[in-house]
C-alpha cells in the first residue's frame, strides 16, 4: 500500500486517513494490537518518522492507544465514535434516556417498514433470551439480552449511519438500562412491553411501534423522578 507524495495531503494525513480506512472497514479490529512498525513503514512506504507522528495523532484522537511495554491496539472504530462517548460521558441519565429515546423511536419506525425474514429471526432470539432471563430472575442477563433486542432492532432499520449511531451508545446504554433496572420493580412490564414492540415490527405496524418506544420511555422516565 504505496501512498503517493503527490497527494495535497502531507504524508502524516495520508498515513492518519489510510489507518482510520483499516480500522474502519474491519481489517483492524477493535481491541487488536497493530502491525509492527517496521511492517508499517514497508506498508505506507514512509519514514518512521511520518508513521510514528501518525499513530500519535490517532492516539490523541482516541482511535489508537498505547499500552506500556505491550504496544499500540485499536480502541474504537471511528472518531466520531470517540467525540460521541466522550460527550456522552459528560451527560446525565436523563439526557442519555432522551437520546435514546430520539434513536429508538426512528429505529423501531423503520424497521416495522424494512425488516426481513433474518431480522425477525435476530429479534425473537434475543426476545426469548430475555423471557427466559426474567423467568430465571437473572438480572444481569436480562439486562445483556435487553440491550442485544435494541440492536437487533436498530440493525432491522437498515440505516447504516443510525446503527452507527446507537453502537456508539452502547457504554451509556448499559449504564441506563444497568440504573433502570435498579430502581424498577415492574420486570413484567419491561418483558411485555418488549414483546409488544418485537411484535408490532413484525407485523408492520409503524404506529404501534412508535407508541411502544413512546410507552416504555415514558414509564423509565417516570422510574427516574
């Protein structure tokens, strides 16, 4: 992967844009250790200085960190996603419940339109994994196939930006179904109102899905005062 010096880029920006497009597209995997720098420098066809001003960027933006006496691992996907937990960090649950709420009600609208035969597969897995966790009162279960029923309905949006989105809240939605849960006693209604969602997407019924993201929102709002 030769960069050409002909770019208006500078070098340290063709690097930067050549990592993130790696990170990006899966090839580097979050969690996962580089290439070693001496297979970077071959790779890009730069010096070492150039590629080691390019990983500190990408450290500084959040993309990369370094480990000490380990080496230099992806961290997250994409700036964005970066920017977007660091303000998430910063919010209050109300606000993150907002949010969600704003992201959720879009998700479930489109996928009650655009859903497949795998889609629905996907979601009642995941709703009958929360069946079977409310039924074994198993609350950390229950909270981790909560949180795999959301995606699998956002993933049914076939919105490739507003999945993104939501993947990115993941940290801020463990944390406020994790709350939630605490203050709530009601688990029959978090399971009903669940299937009653699961349900209205299948059938596609765009109303009804809207007004039980709208139901369940309202009842976790009210668990907060």
């Amino acid at each position: 992967m030769t960069i050409s010096k002909t770019n208006r880029l500078s070098l340290v920006e063709q690097v930067v844009s050549q990592i993130e497009s790696l990170i990006e597209s899966g090839e580097w995997k979050i969690g996962n250790q580089i290439p070693p720098e001496m297979d970077l420098i071959k790779q890009f066809d730069v010096s070492r200085n150039t590629l080691r001003e390019a990983v500190r960027s990408l450290v500084y933006a959040g993309l990369l960190v370094t480990k000490q006496g380990k080496g230099t691992f992806v961290k997250s996907s994409s700036a964005l996603g970066v920017a977007f937990q660091r303000r998430i960090q910063q919010s209050g649950i109300l606000e993150t419940l907002e949010v969600r709420h704003a992201l959720e009600r879009e998700g479930a609208q489109l996928a009650a339109l655009r859903r497949d035969q795998e889609d629905i597969e996907q979601m009642r897995i995941h709703i009958a994994a929360c069946r079977k966790a409310a039924e074994a009162k198993d609350r950390k279960a229950y909270e981790e196939a909560d949180i795999q029923l959301h995606k699998s309905i956002m993933g049914s949006s076939h919105n490739d930006l507003l999945i993104d989105l939501y993947e990115h809240m993941e940290d801020s939605l463990h944390a406020s179904i994790h709350q939630i849960a605490e203050m709530s006693s009601d688990a029959d209604f978090h399971l009903t109102i669940h299937c009653n969602l699961v349900d209205a997407i299948i059938e596609q019924d765009v109303n009804r899905a809207i007004e039980t993201v709208n139901e369940y929102i309202a009842q976790f709002k009210k668990s907060l005062v």
